[in-house]
C-alpha cells in the first residue's frame, strides 16, 4: 500500500510539473502576442501621423488636389456652368450633388478634416475586413488581423493615392463590405449597395452577387437605390448627368486621358497597346463580358464556400477590370483579395499575399526593370494583378483537404558548429526545397531596386569625394600598392587588351552571379538559400560603406593622370555616362562590389563545385574582375580589399545567425525526393446562403 502511494505521489508531481511548463508555455506565447499587438498598434499610430505631415506640409495647391476641385476658389462646386466643365471632374453627377453642402465650409480647415476623416474611413475599413475573415480563424490572428489590416491599408498606393488627392474612393468599398458583413436587413444592404453604385457606377456588379447567393430582395433593393440616386441627380443637374451618362459614356473621357498609365482597366491597356476606335471598343467588351463571366461565378464560388470575404475582393476585382476607367485610388478591391489561400504546401501560402502586397505597395518601377519586352507587364502590373484574382489564381476551398493543414515544409537538420552558441538565431531554419521562383524573382527585383536607390542618393557631392580619393591614394603610396596608373596606361596602349577589360567590366557583374544563383536554385535549394544570404549580406554592408565614405574612383580623380577606358575624357564637373549618367552614384566606389561580388562567385564555386577544374576556372573571374576595375580606372586597390571585407563579413554574418552551410546527408534525399501529399479527411463544407450572413 505504502509503495502504492509513492508511486501516486510521483505520478501526481510528474502531471503537476508538466501542467505547469504548458502554463508557462502558454503565458509566454500570451506575453509575446500582446507585444507584438502593441507594437503594431504603435505602427498603425506613426503611419496615420506620418500621412497626415505628408498631406499637410504639401503646398494649398498640391495637397488635395480633387478636393480643391470641387471645394476651392475656381472650384465646380463655386461655379455656375456644369461640373465637367474644368475638365478636373470625374465623379458621378450624384456625387455633385452629394458634395454641394462642402460649398460653405472650402476654408482651410477643411483640408485637415478631410485628411482626418479619410483616416478613420481607411481604420473602419481595415477593421470589418479583418473581422470578415473566413472562418476558423485563430486567437492570436484575431487580435493581430486589426492592425495589420489597417497597416496594409496605410501602405497600399491607393489609399496613399487618395489620401494626396483628397478623393472619396474609399467610401464605396467601405459601402460594399458594410452591406455585406455589417447589415443584417436585407433592404438596408441593398441600400448601402446602391449608395456604393451611384458613387461608382461599375459597383452595381455587386447586385448580381446578391442575386446569385440567394439575397434577391437586397439586389433588387440596390438597383433601386441606384436609380433613385441616379435620378435625383438627373433631376437636379439634367447637363451634367447627360454630359457623364451620354457624352462620356459614364465618365470614360473624363480626368486624365484614357490611355494614361494612372489608368489600369482593360479599355486603358487596350488604348496603350495601340488599339483604337471600334476595334478597340469591341475588344474591350467581348473581354469585359469574359471577366464578368468567369469572375461573378468564381465569385458565387467562394461566397457559397464560406470565403465570403474573398467573393467580395473577385467581385471588386472583376470592377477594376471592366469599368471604363479604373484610376489608382479605386484598386482597395485587389488588395482585399490578400485573404485566399493559394498553394497545397506551407511554404507556398506566403506567395501570393507577398506578391499583392508588393504590387499594391511600391511602384512599378521597382517590381520590374526598364527592359523592352516586361514594360508592357510594368505599365500594366495593378491590372494584371486584378485580373489574376479575379479569373486566375486557384484560391483553395475550405473543403479542401490542404485548407488548415498544408503540406509542411522541409528544414535542415542543424548542423554542429565550431561555437556552442552558433546559430545565434535558431529560429532561422533552411528549407531544403527552393523558394517559388515568381516570388524569388519579385524579392530580388525590389531589394536590388531599393539598393540603387540607397547607393544614389549616398552621395555627399564631388569636393569630398574627391578628398577622399586623395586619402586613398596616399594610403596606397604608404603601403607601395599604387600601382592603378602604371596598369591604366599600360593597358590603354594595348588595344585588344584594353577591349577586353572593358568589355569584361561591363560584362559579367551581373551575368556570373545571377548564373549561379540560378544553377543553385535549380540543382542545390539548400545551398542556395545560405549562399543568397550570404551575397545579401555583403550587399547591406557595401551600401553602408557608400552612406559613410563617398569616393572618387580614380578615372574622376583630376591632375592625376587617368583614362576612362570605358566611357572616355570626361567633364568632371558634369559627367556623361550615356544612360547611366541619372541613374548611378559615381561616387559609390568604397567598397567595390565589382570585385567583391565577383569574390562570392570564386568563394561559391570552389565550395560547391564537384570537379577541381570547376573551382579553378571560378577563380579565374575575380582574377579577371580585379585587373579589369583597376586598368579601366574605376576602382582603388583598396576599393577591391573593402569588396573581400564585406563579403568575408556577408559569409560570417550568415554563417552565425543561421549556422554551418553544411546539410547532412539524409536531408540531402529529402531535398532530392518530390514533395509528398498526404491525404487529409475534408472538413464539411461550410455554405452561406447569402452574402450577409
């Protein structure tokens, strides 16, 4: 009996002190949720008062531009002749009307109110979508969606778009998902529907969703109010409404033109792609009737599913596509559609929010460079991303068996390394399988883009830059190494020398990384993620290296006796370098990513290539690179001893916050094996029968 006991007793600690870790455990994960709400919350804060400082320190005549067409001194709203008159007007006659009682308040508080109370529109917006979101939804997503919802939203183009232009795109969405997750009457929803439609008249599309999931009384209710809005303005401003319902064929022709990159709907990429007249008109609405088709069915698809939240971003897509004109203020429809789920595996249900998120946020430029053949996809990127949700991306059904649980991804076993606390993040696991491509490609795009931008404008002017390349060169005496005038003018008397360092260093210093980048990506993912890591690193720290110590190369160093080889005698005081004379900093020269980039690629191959001959040919290219920055003047020899600097730290950086780059060898099969699908059981389908419920 007594042994008994004890063995009760010990049971008894044993349960009590694992009830008591999970408590701590769970009180942990409580503690870090609650920061990182704070934290996000205090984020939403500085980007509302950092919104508000861009608008306000504007001048009167560049903040709030729409608003000043209707409320200021010369304004529509002032004037006795139609509104279409300055034509600055591209709202619905509606909205004219709707507008007028502003007349008596255009003072220069309204300007604030105004930014104030789009502000708190943008916040209601973000709060119904996060509390919109499909169901099961987690505890810790529930408190987290408000304040990353509302980030988005601070972030996006077209609320930034409106909040500079004073416009009131953001009411109709807010209309729309109120109707369709606030309202609870049926009368009141097709209502606040109509109201939406008689703002924006393409969003009537939205009458045929209620129809659709079943909600025929509130359709019918939005028709309804749209006419009657639509008729009250024909009422009370009958030029107007003919001038935007007839002659401009629902505002089509008014604002910017038609073809104008701020337009991103079919009938604006038609125009830029050289359509015209009937043909053109034809095309846009045999294209028109497609999207229609294929998005509202998508769109009763989703709602019937359970996504009701995502039926409502295709509808709104399916909008963008067809209306006549779909300026940047009025695409918050394709940002909504951030909430499908794309992908079976875990570690393809970033992509597509990541790729929405990065094309509602920066601009074109930055997603795809200056090259012929993808400036039409440029041109056209927010249009192409409302089409791909609204007809083309396969979000997952809540019946699906990946819907809550997706195919988990492979990591790599961590590694022993030199230094006990090596990984000094552990957390930072290396997938064995390779990152999406599309995604891979945008990441790179945007931060090579962000680079330039940061290496252009770390430029403290040419008196200190050349100070600098004083400095450097005196260094150089001290140390015996100055040997760049020696190797400049020997090489320019040797011509088929000097064309071959020219063309070596306008050559290879992107095509050999990437190259391998590539090969990597395709033959060894592991591999590839430590060594991008590694590059990205080196990369970080050469921009800091621009910021704190601009230099003049040798070639922009006057009385020393250099030649360009590459781009000729030059005017200090205003160089030419042929396109690249805007777009480069010539002063970025400390370190030189030119050698040091062409150091990673002899560093990665003589680690990863399996034959010797492999590693010695690797060798050869910062060989190469080092003799070709040096005799075409472009570059110090310590320019090239700070580019081995940043990529030794790029590879000890990487190699302490995410350890050894070494996988073992059963991880190695794993990266080699397809992906596995497991079958899961389906969850029972969770139908609506209306949008409202």
């Amino acid at each position: 009996m007594e042994r008994w006991e004890g063995r009760r007793s010990v049971t008894n600690a044993d349960h009590s002190v694992r009830g008591g870790a999970v408590a701590d455990a769970m009180t942990n994960t409580e503690t870090r949720t609650g920061l990182t709400r704070v934290l996000l919350w205090l984020i939403v804060a500085v980007l509302a008062v950092r919104q508000m400082a861009v608008v306000l320190r504007q001048p009167p005549g560049e903040r709030l531009t729409d608003l000043e067409t209707w409320t200021g001194e010369n304004g529509v709203l002032h004037v006795t002749g139609s509104l279409y008159d300055s034509g600055r007007f591209t709202g619905t006659p509606f909205a004219g009307l709707v507008l007028k009682p502003l007349t008596a308040s255009a003072e220069a508080a309204l300007g604030i109110a105004w930014t104030f109370g789009t502000l708190l529109l943008v916040a209601a917006l973000g709060v119904v979508a996060a509390r919109a979101l499909p169901a099961p939804v987690g505890r810790r997503t529930a408190l987290l969606a408000v304040p990353v919802a509302i980030i988005l939203l601070m972030l996006s183009l077209p609320v930034r778009n409106t909040l500079h232009l004073g416009q009131t795109s953001i009411l109709p969405v807010l209309l729309v998902l109120l109707a369709c997750f606030v309202a609870r009457d049926h009368r009141l929803q097709g209502v606040l529907v109509g109201l939406a439609a008689a703002l924006q008249p393409t969003l009537l599309l939205f009458a045929a969703l209620l129809w659709l999931t079943g909600k025929r009384r509130a359709s019918a209710a939005s028709v309804a109010t749209f006419a009657f809005c639509t008729a009250a303005a024909w009422a009370a401003v009958p030029k107007d409404s003919w001038t935007y319902w007839v002659h401009h064929a629902a505002g089509a022709g008014l604002g910017e033109r038609p073809d104008s990159l701020a337009n991103q709907s079919l009938h604006g990429a038609l125009l830029r792609l050289g359509f015209e007249g009937p043909t053109e008109i034809a095309l846009f609405l045999v294209l028109a009737a497609a999207v229609i088709v294929v998005g509202v069915r998508r769109a009763v698809r989703y709602a019937q599913d359970g996504q009701l939240l995502l039926a409502v971003a295709v509808t709104g897509c399916v909008v963008v596509a067809v209306s006549p004109t779909a300026w940047q203020h009025q695409l918050l429809w394709v940002l909504l559609a951030v909430v499908g789920k794309v992908g079976k595996r875990a570690s393809d249900r970033l992509v597509w929010p990541a790729v929405v998120v990065l094309v509602l946020t920066l601009p074109g430029k930055m997603l795809l460079p200056n090259v012929g053949l993808v400036i039409p996809v440029r041109d056209n990127v927010l249009l192409i991303a409302a089409l791909g949700a609204a007809c083309l991306a396969p979000f997952l059904l809540r019946t699906s068996p990946h819907w809550q649980q997706p195919i988990p991804t492979d990591y790599a076993k961590p590694v022993a390394a030199r230094w006990r606390r090596v990984p000094l993040l552990p957390f930072w696991r290396r997938a064995l399988h390779r990152p999406n491509l599309l995604l891979e490609l945008l990441l790179i795009r945007v931060v090579y883009s962000a680079y330039a931008q940061v290496r252009l404008a770390a430029t403290a002017g040419r008196p200190l830059a050349e100070e600098h390349g004083r400095q450097i060169h005196a260094i150089e005496q001290w140390l015996h190494i100055d040997i760049e005038l020696w190797v400049n003018q020997t090489v320019v008397q040797i011509t088929w020398l000097r064309e071959f360092f020219d063309y070596y260093y306008l050559t290879f210093h992107f095509i050999v990384p990437l190259t391998i980048l590539g090969v990597l990506y395709a033959r060894r993912p592991a591999d590839y993620r430590w060594v991008r890591s590694s590059i990205g690193f080196a990369t970080l720290l050469a921009l800091v290296g621009f910021w704190l110590y601009p230099l003049a190369p040798p070639r922009l160093m006057p009385g020393l006796g250099f030649i360009d080889t590459v781009h000729g005698v030059q005017d200090f005081a205003k160089p030419d370098y042929g396109t690249l004379t805007t777009v480069t900093n010539q002063y970025a020269a400390m370190p030189s990513l030119h050698f040091g980039w062409s150091l990673w690629c002899g560093v990665v191959i003589v680690m990863l290539a399996p034959k010797l001959w492999m590693k010695a040919l690797g060798l050869l290219h910062p060989l190469f690179t080092i003799a070709a920055i040096v005799a075409t003047a472009n570059h110090w020899v310590l320019d090239a001893a700070g580019g081995a600097l940043v990529v030794s730290l790029g590879f000890g950086l990487t190699y302490l916050l995410s350890g050894p780059r070494k996988v073992m060898a059963d991880d190695k099969k794993v990266a080699a094996e397809p992906v596995k699908q497991p079958v899961e059981p389906a969850p029972e389908p969770v139908r609506a029968e209306a949008v409202g419920k």
